[in-house]
C-alpha cells in the first residue's frame, strides 16, 4: 500500500513537473462543451464499434528527440500540456516518470492516467507527425482517464524529428514543438 501512494506521488509530481515546464507554451484555443461526436479519420485508424468519443483536448507542447548511436535522432518522449478551457491533463513519456515504455495521460483534476500502446498510424500534413490511433493498454484512478479504451492523435502540426545528424558522444536532447487535438473513447 505504501509503495503505491509513493508511485503515485512520484507520477503526480512528474505530471506537475511536465505542467510546470509547459506553462510558458502558447495557450491552446478553448473548447466548447457540445456533445462529442468520433472524428472522421483514415480506415486504417477507425475505432471498433462498441466505443464512443467522451472527451477531447487539444495539446500544445513538444516531442522530445534524443541522439541515437546510430547518430540520428529518435523519439525519446512526448512532453505536451491538454486542455479545454484551461490546462485539465499532461501527456509525457513513461521513460520520464520511471514508468513503463509508452505514452500516457495524466489529468490534473483527478489524477486519473491511461498509457497507451499498439500505434497504428496515417500520414499527416507535410511536417508534422502522423496521426495515431492507440490503444488504452491499461488505467488508473476514477475519473476522466479511467477505462479509456482508444486514444486518436488528429490535426497533427510540427513535432518531426530533426533531419540533421547528432554525435551521440554529446547525449544531446531536441525539443520540437507540436500541436494537436486527442480524442479519447470508453466502451459503450
């Protein structure tokens, strides 16, 4: 029981640390609250039948890159703040909150999480990484993340990794800003 309270004191403090080094983004444009209807999307990234849509944020941040020994960059993590009308959750890189690989969700109103997995993907505008369809492989807490099912990543813009080689000696990181909007679903 203790070991739990501390894991998840170390995931909320990672969250707010995450929060906390966004706050200077631009703010991202607030939402209002109509009823939720699925995105249309590429075959390859529909969701099955038998999920509906409860919520979607826009996000603001960046996709980390890390210098591989190859000498190219990789996706280390992302590092972005969602929000409608104002900063509801964070979305990070479980290599950044000593979590397993993947990423996840955290809100900051109730602290639910959901770490996503499985991506299928679809290209995305010119310069900007794909579209996503992930699967909710596992959640935590009561609340806007528990039992999220399917995850979309749409209206990609930026977050594309550096063409330019790296010397891996210098374990060297590069923030690339992105946006985009993410939809989340629950089983009916």
């Amino acid at each position: 029981m203790i070991s739990a309270r501390r894991s998840s004191t170390k995931l909320t403090a990672a969250a707010v640390a995450v929060a906390g080094g966004l706050l200077a983004l631009a703010p991202a444009v607030a939402q209002a609250a109509p009823a939720l209807t699925a995105p249309t999307v590429p075959a390859e990234l529909a969701v099955p039948a038998g999920n509906h849509v409860t919520s979607r944020y826009d996000a603001v941040g960046y996709q980390v890159y890390e210098c591989s020994t190859a000498g190219t960059w990789t996706l280390h993590a992302p590092k972005a703040r969602l929000s409608t009308k104002g900063d509801i959750g964070v979305h990070f890189g479980g290599v950044d909150a000593n979590l397993p690989a993947g990423p996840y969700w955290q809100s900051l109103r109730d602290g639910s999480r959901v770490h996503g997995g499985g991506a299928v993907s679809s290209a995305s505008g010119t310069g900007a990484i794909p579209l996503l369809r992930l699967t909710g492989l596992d959640s935590s807490g009561a609340g806007a993340f528990a039992g999220v099912t399917y995850i979309h990543r749409l209206n990609t813009v930026g977050g594309v990794a550096p063409t330019t080689t790296c010397d891996p000696a210098d374990k060297t990181f590069k923030n690339v800003y992105y946006s985009a909007t993410y939809y989340f679903y629950k089983a009916d």
